[in-house]
C-alpha cells in the first residue's frame, strides 16, 4: 500500500512538471495570436478608413519632426555655450593665474551636483 501511494506521487510530480512547460508554452501561443488579432483589427481598420490613419501619420509624424528638430536644435545651443565657457574659463586664468585655480575648483564643484 505504501509502494503504491509512492508511485502515484511521483507520477503526479511528474504530471505537475510537464504541466509547467505546457502551461507557459500555451501563454506564449495566447499571447501571440492576442497580438496577432489585434495586427489583423487595426490592419482592417487602416483599409477602411486610409484618410484617418493617413492625417494621424501627418500629424503625430510632423509632431515628431518638430520635437527632434528642437531637441537638435537645444544641443547645439549648449554645446556653443560649454565652449564659451571653456573659452572664459581659459581667458581668466591667463589674466589671474593665483585666482582663477580657486575659482575654477568652485564651479566644477558646483556642476559636480
């Protein structure tokens, strides 16, 4: 009696890993007909109604333009002011060799932050 509770334990055990594999394997699957569906669903969408999705792209697409455009635009700019920086920096310590050193470790310090 004893042998026979063993034994239906471990199949039961052996039952329950083979569950695992399987149980992961048909989320993934789930998963991926769920975004398949909805590729198919907006697939549809974009066939029915060209001009909609077309004034979304010019739009959200000219947004973006606008954005990186900016965003280029803000680097460029703080790349000229760090070299006008390193420009003064540079020129202080020609005039005030002694000075400027204690000046220099201030700044550093405080952009440290």
């Amino acid at each position: 009696m004893a042998t026979e509770q063993t034994s239906n334990e471990g199949q039961q055990e052996k039952g329950n890993e083979n569950a695992v594999p399987n149980a992961s394997l048909l989320t993934i699957v789930g998963f991926r007909n769920a975004v398949m569906e909805q590729y198919r669903k907006a697939k549809e969408n974009a066939e029915a109604y060209p001009y909609v999705w077309g004034s979304y792209l010019i739009v959200y697409g000219g947004f973006g333009l606008w954005v990186a455009y900016r965003y280029k635009k803000l680097r460029n700019t703080e790349d000229r002011v760090r070299a006008l920086q390193e420009k003064l920096r540079t020129l202080r310590q020609e005039r005030d060799p002694t000075n400027s050193s204690a000046v220099t470790e201030k700044v550093k310090s405080s952009t440290d932050k």
